[in-house]
C-alpha cells in the first residue's frame, strides 16, 4: 500500500486535504468516487527507499521478461473472448508456458482469483512484473466489461514500446562494443607494449616530447597500480549507474541526452512515441484523462518529459485543453503532437489521434536509429584512426629522431 497526500471535494462543495493509503491513484481516484468525493489532485508521499527493493529482486528473480508479458496479456485477452472462463484460461497458460518464472507467476495469480480476488488486485502483487499501467488497463477493462479487448489493448502497447526500446537499444550496441574494444586495447598496449619502448628511450637518454612523456607516465601508472586502475575504472561505471538511479544524476543526464546531436531527436520522438501509445491505450480502455496522464508519468522516460505531463494533470483539472501544454513545450514534444491533439479534442477523436502520434514516431525512430547506424561507422572510425594516430606519433617520432642523430 502506498500512501497519498490528497485534496478533495465533498458533495456538499466542501474541499479538504488530507492523506490516505491505496495501492495506486487510480484505486484512490476510484474509492473516493463511490464514497461521493472527487479528487482535486494526489500526491504519493515518498519515503526513502533502499536501491535494490525486495519487489524489484521479486521481479528480476521471477525471470518474468517483457515478451513473457506480452504474450500473457495477449493469450489471456484470446482466450477470454473466445468464451473462456478466466480461471480455465489462466489453467491453459499454466500448463502451456515453459518458462519457469512465468508459471510460478500465474500459479499464484489463479490461485487468488480462486479465493475470490479480481485479476487486477492479483496483478498488482507483482508491481516488478506488472506495471501500474497494465493493472490499471485491466482494472478499467473489468469495470467496464471488456476485460478481453482491455488485454489485447496492453498488449499492443506494450509491444509496440518494446520494439522501441529494442530498435534504439540495437543501434547503441555496435558502438558500445567498439569503444570498449578501443578502451581494452589501449590499456593493454600501456601494460605489455609501452614500456619496452620505454627502455629503449631510457638508455638513450633521449629528450622526449610532451606527448610522449604522457603515454609513458599512465603506462607506468598501470603497470605498477593495475589493480588499482581497473578499480577505478570500474568504480566509475558504478558510480554511473548509481547517479542514474538518483533523482540528481538522472536529470544531469537526461538533460545531456537533450543536447546531444543526433541523439537529441531519437528522445524527442521515442518520449513523444510513448506518450501517445500510453494514453491512446489507457483513453481507449476508459481510463479518465487525468488518471491516464498519472499514468504515462510513471511510463516515459525523461525526467523534463516526466514534468509536463504531471504539468498537463494539473492544468486539465483547472479546464485548460491538454494540446495547450503540448502547444508550450515545443523544445520537447514537437509541434506535430499539439496540432494532432487539439484536433483529437475538437474531433472527439483525442485516442485516435494520439495512436496515430505514436505510429507516426515510431516509424520515424525506427529510421533514424538505422541512419545513426550508418552515422556512427565513419565517426568510430575517425575515434580509432586518431587514437591510434596519437600513439604512433607519440611513441615513434622520438625513434626517428634517434635516426636521425645517428
């Protein structure tokens, strides 16, 4: 149970904060509701947290990955409207699944849903395997009654953002390996090939130019501290993936990302991919437009993409149109998002238009990370082509100046 801080209106026009505990907003939106009060605006109060919580190692150790969801989601919605009944549907992926962290997931699900549990309050046990978004959607789907369409929806969705990230993620990999590559490489040429080199210049007693003397000085420094030099190095890729879980250090490199060529525009248009394919699935499931927009908070990425929205709630509760906020932040969501949504607005048509937002940047990610593919070959090949150029120079100008001499 997470606890909200909460501002409310009374049937009688009374407003009054307070604070209550629910498992998510939506639970909180939708209890006060049945008691007769509307929410003005909730607010999770955070507490502080260890990095590695026990539902994040429940999650990674259940082994549950994101296409095991899919298929969940979308065998489950398959079988429901094909007149299953949802305990001999769950039945059927138990046995059919092979995958050990899925079935020990779905055992426990069917067995709840047999003491009388909803699918949705099931799901929600498993925050590291099912996200607020995929419980909400099915919660909307069994209130409204159409639980099948609501699977098949998140699944969709759901599908569509992980060829996504896997499309964006592929185009990083090549270059990832070659710097690490380069990065070896170098630091074994400092342990085992510099200082032979070194040897020879020191019994010449040659004078050596700055260039030189630096290459000689971090070989020394790797060969007498090499323990100590790979900690560093591995100290610093911790501390990396450390900031990034801090709220600090994902702004710094949130912001980085943002200013980055190239790069720039793959997170406009992903963040602005995801925004759409978010809140066209929860707006079709029947999903509130506030409650979509707590949602897609929790999905993108980006912690400046992150502050519009949470922006657009509170200016939707105030009557302002959501392709106002859109319309304002044009350094991140592109202009394109704003008209499409107020035309969606002043259509009726808001889920119609935000799914053609997604498609539309989707295929325009999925072209870009291929050119950044063709961009990124010439680029490491000038990296490695100056690097090499560096030390060759470095280490074999003084050697032709010994020629020279003799």
């Amino acid at each position: 149970m997470t606890t909200f801080k909460f501002k409310a209106e009374k049937s009688s026009g009374e407003v009054y904060e307070g604070t209550r505990a629910a498992p998510d907003k939506f639970t909180l939106y939708q209890d006060m509701k049945r008691e007769g009060e509307v929410v003005v605006y909730a607010e999770e109060i955070k507490e502080k947290r260890p990095l590695l919580k026990l539902s994040f190692l429940k999650g990674f150790l259940s082994g549950v990955s994101m296409r095991n969801r899919i298929q969940l989601a979308r065998n489950l919605g398959n079988m429901l409207s094909a007149g299953l009944s949802l305990g001999r549907a769950l039945s059927v992926i138990e046995r059919q699944t092979t995958k050990k962290g899925l079935k020990t997931v779905v055992q426990h699900i069917s067995s709840e849903i047999n003491r009388g549990q909803s699918l949705s309050e099931a799901l929600k046990q498993y925050p590291a395997v099912f996200s607020t978004l995929f419980v909400s959607m099915v919660r909307a789907g069994e209130e409204s009654g159409s639980l099948p369409q609501s699977l098949k929806t998140v699944a969709d969705q759901m599908n569509s953002t992980y060829l996504l990230q896997k499309k964006i993620r592929g185009a990083m990999i090549y270059p990832a390996i070659i710097m690490c590559v380069i990065v070896l490489i170098a630091i074994l040429m400092l342990i085992y090939v510099v200082p032979t080199l070194t040897s020879v210049f020191s019994e010449l007693e040659v004078d050596l130019p700055w260039n030189t003397q630096l290459i000689i000085t971090t070989s020394a420094f790797f060969r007498n501290h090499t323990v100590f030099a790979l900690s560093v190095i591995v100290g610093l890729i911790l501390l990396l993936l450390w900031a990034r879980k801090t709220d600090k250090g994902k702004r710094i490199i949130d912001t980085t990302l943002l200013h980055l060529p190239v790069i720039k525009n793959i997170v406009r248009e992903s963040n602005s991919a995801r925004t759409g394919r978010t809140l066209s699935s929860l707006l079709g499931s029947g999903v509130e437009v506030v409650q979509s927009l707590e949602i897609t908070v929790d999905v993108v990425q980006n912690v400046h993409f992150k502050e519009v929205l949470s922006e657009a709630c509170d200016r939707i509760k105030k009557g302002e149109p959501l392709s106002a906020v859109f319309a304002e932040h044009t350094k991140l969501y592109p202009v394109f998002v704003g008209e499409m949504v107020s035309i969606g607005e002043e259509t009726g048509k808001l889920g119609e238009m935000l799914s053609n937002i997604a498609d539309y940047y989707e295929e325009e990610v999925s072209q870009k990370t291929k050119d950044l593919s063709v961009i990124v070959e010439p680029v490491l090949m000038i990296i490695v082509g100056a690097a090499v150029g560096f030390f060759a120079i470095s280490m074999l100008s003084p050697m032709y100046s010994l020629v020279n001499i003799i």
